[in-house]
C-alpha cells in the first residue's frame, strides 16, 4: 500500500483523514504502511551498524593494536570523512531534485557501496594474507602480515565510514520529509524500540559468536541488509520540492562551505545546541570501546556475557521509549533533553567507584539507559522541532559534522590517555562524567532561546539574515 499523494485529495472520503507533509497526504492506513517500511529499514540498518562497532575494537585489540589505533580507527575516520564530505552532501542533497526526490537517489546509489566495504572488512584477513603473500612479501619483504593487515583494515574501515555517513544522515533527512509532525515523537518512539529490538537480537545471538565467525557473520548481515533496505526505498515515496534557491554566482566548493558554517553558527540557539551536542556525543562515543575492553580485560567478562548484558541493557531502553516519548509530547523534547544531563552526569561518576564486578557492570549498564534514552529520543525530537525547515538537511548534518568533528579529537585522546595510564579502563567513565558536565550549559542556553522564539507552542525557528528574507518573500500571499 502505497501513500496518497497530494493530487489525490482526501477530503471527500469519510474513511480518510488527511495527514501531510509537504506535498504529500497520508490516509490512516497510508501512516501505518509508511512507518512499516521505514521501520523495517531501521531494522535491517541496526544490523549492519552493530556489526562493525562491535566488532572493530575487539578484533584490533587482539591483533595486538594499541589503545591510540583503536580510538582512530573506531572514530576518528568516521569523524574525520564528516567533516570533510557531510558539509557538501547536506548541500547537495537539499537542492537535489529528481523523480525519486532528493533522498532516496543517494540512499539507492551508497547501500551497495557500503555493503561491499563492510564485506572488505569482514574479509580484511583473507584480503591481506593473499596480497601479503602474493605481493608484499616479493616487493617489501620488511613489512609484516599484521601492517598489511591492519593496513586492509583502515582502508576498508574508512570507505565505510563515508559510504554510512551518507546513509545515516539521508534517511534522517528522509523522516524528516515523508513523516508528519504530528506523529514524529511517537514515530521516533517506534523508531527506538525498533532499533533497539534489533541490538538486543544481535547482541544475544549474534555478538558472542562474531569473532569466531567473522565471515559468515558479515556475507549473512551485508546481504541481509542489502536486500531490506532497497526494498524500503523501493516502497517509501517522496513528494515535491518547491525549487531552490539559486546559488550565488561565482560561487565555488571553499565558498559554499563557508557559507554552509556561517548559516549552522550564526545564531545563538543553534550554536549551543551545537556544542551542546558534540559536547554529549565526545562524552558517549569515544569511551564506548573503552568500557567494553575494562568489562572484557579488567572485570574478565567472556563475550556471552557481555552479549548478555548489553542485550539486557537495549531492552531495558526499548520500554523506556514509549514514556520518554510521551514526555517529550507532553512537555517538551527541550525539557527533557536539558534534563537528562544531569543523570548522565551522576551515574558515571557512581560507576567509576562501584562497576567492580559482573553484576555491578549489569547494575550500571541498565540504569544508565534512562538518562540516555532520554538524551538521544528528546534530541532527536528536538532538531526535528528546532531547526528551520528551509535548511533542514544542512543543519540537521551539522549534528554530525560538529559531532564527528569534535570525536576526531575525542578518540585520539582517549587512546593516548588509556596507554599512558597502562590500559585502566575505568578513567572511560570519567572522561563520561567531564563531557556530559560540560554539556548543561549551553543547552540551558537553548532552552532560553527556545522560549525566546515561542517555546513549546508558537515556536518559530529562527534563520539567518539572508535565508529569512527569502522565507518573507515566499509566504507573502499573492495580490491582483
């Protein structure tokens, strides 16, 4: 079942109701399929994000990597090709116009793409043992198996990272364009649930078997994912854009990235949210690795337990959405957000003096889902809220630009700092408690903002000079 368009009106037929967005109208049943697909795909993408940042810090630690290579390899690419790259798609993606819309065009050409750099992951140890003995060790008989091999990795860990940055970020931006505001918090509700679902599914079945069979681990969720996530591009369809707006002449890529910055930072309430954010994504992702090697290394936990114990952990976070989503509907996703800092905040400090054993680190990793499920739902629902519609696509990648941009720096720090304190762990759960610390100000700033320009019930996103002249001239009714 496909959506009904805007051209098919609804409004003659008792049994619709009419929900829109853009140029496209829902029936009830139209909604319902809608979410199907786009859940379905949300499924099958948890799926193949798990595999690789599960995976990835465990294989390099036993490869011997140091904590450094681990960080930069486990982040820092990732970071670094958003920074570069995510300005200039947002961009593209944004003005992009075609007879699929200008999302789905680039979720069909990168899906293959990143199943295949995946797939070279998985494979890296067949990849650089043929090379290494077919080639390397004829040319460059001074360099080892395990320089090619982490060699293969990198390469393939970077393609990766581009090929999913794209991915995330375009059907982010694709919920944003099909899914009506009426329903976005309880969508993105499902949307976790979904998500996290699926965690719990590798991580009971999946996780404590990957490094034992990598191969068919990565053929099985590559091809798995492949195949759902084509067919939701295939069922889910845009509407009509309205044209853009013409580009300056004499504009070039060092202009335009200038002016993407220039829009993202101009305005105070964005600004913070900003850093707020990447405040809160240094805090979370670059200890992530980190706490699993002191559960694996320091507590001496094997990987069915610690399969166990974050699957306990996702699923506690799939009950937590539901309410945190009807917070976020009944008071404000700002509130909640600015909220949740604070308990990120406490429990790992708490963490720091009490996770000593299995049940403590069981103990730790469900409570600590409550702040952060209300952290990563009311932010969500925030950008979604709070970023203005014209630009949608560039400032909700600036998330990721800013976020990644400030992990770059976060992996390698923390990497440096795990070998130069001999691999304690423990000090990931500090680093958590300075960043998240860290992070209350400028969102208590947002909030101010936030009421400035309406709060929760007139809120009008703010934009830059130049971009608000073109929103006054575009609703400006039309005279004889």
């Amino acid at each position: 079942m496909k959506f009904v368009s805007s051209a098919q009106s609804t409004v003659n037929s008792p049994l619709l109701s009419g929900y829109s967005v853009g140029s496209l109208t829902y029936t009830r049943r139209g909604i319902v399929t809608l979410f199907g697909w786009l859940l379905w795909g949300d499924f099958a993408f948890t799926f193949f994000e798990q595999v690789l940042g599960r995976f990835l810090p465990l294989y390099l630690k036993d490869l011997n990597a140091s904590n450094t290579v681990i960080g930069i390899t486990a982040g820092c690419f990732a970071g670094l090709v958003n920074v570069v790259f995510l300005p200039g798609i947002s961009q593209w993606s944004d003005r992009f116009r075609s007879c699929l819309g200008r999302r789905i065009p680039f979720l069909l050409v990168v899906t293959p793409l990143a199943v295949i750099a995946l797939l070279g992951i998985g494979f890296a140890p067949e990849i650089g043992g043929w090379m290494f003995q077919h080639a390397v060790i004829k040319v460059a008989p001074w360099i080892t198996m395990s320089t090619v091999l982490l060699s293969f990795l990198c390469t393939f860990a970077i393609l990766f990272h581009f090929f999913n940055m794209v991915l995330v970020n375009a059907y982010n931006w694709l919920l944003h364009d099909v899914v009506p505001q009426v329903f976005m918090a309880r969508f993105l509700s499902w949307f976790r649930i979904v998500d996290t679902v699926a965690s719990v599914l590798f991580l009971w079945y999946v996780f404590p078997t990957m490094l034992d069979h990598r191969r068919e681990t990565f053929s099985a969720i590559g091809v798995f994912y492949l195949l759902a996530f084509m067919l939701m591009c295939w069922r889910v369809k845009e509407g009509e854009y309205p044209d853009p707006e013409p580009r300056p002449s004499g504009s070039n890529i060092l202009s335009r990235y200038y002016a993407y910055f220039r829009d993202c930072l101009s305005l105070p309430i964005y600004r913070n949210f900003f850093i707020a954010y990447v405040l809160v994504a240094v805090g979370s992702s670059c200890p992530g690795s980190f706490v699993m090697l002191y559960a694996r290394d320091n507590l001496n936990l094997d990987m069915d337990n610690l399969g166990r114990i974050f699957a306990y952990a996702a699923l506690a976070s799939a009950i937590l959405y539901v309410p945190v989503g009807w917070l976020c509907d009944k008071f404000s996703a700002t509130q909640v957000t600015l909220t949740s800092l604070i308990f990120l905040v406490t429990i790992p400090l708490s963490a720091f003096f009490l996770v000593v054993d299995k049940s403590s680190f069981l103990i730790y990793s469900i409570v600590a889902m409550i702040p952060w499920v209300s952290w990563t739902l009311g932010s969500l629902v925030l950008s979604m809220h709070l970023f203005p519609e014209e630009v949608f696509g560039e400032f909700s990648a600036g998330l990721n630009v800013f976020g990644c941009g400030g992990s770059i720096l976060g992996y390698y720090l923390i990497g440096i700092l795990m070998d130069f304190n001999g691999s304690d762990y423990r000090a990931a759960f500090l680093w958590k408690v300075f960043f998240f610390g860290s992070a209350i100000l400028p969102m208590l700033f947002v909030f101010r903002d936030w009421k400035r320009n309406g709060g929760p019930d007139n809120y009008i996103p703010p934009l830059p000079d130049h971009l608000q002249m073109r929103r006054m001239i575009l609703r400006e009714p039309e005279t004889e």
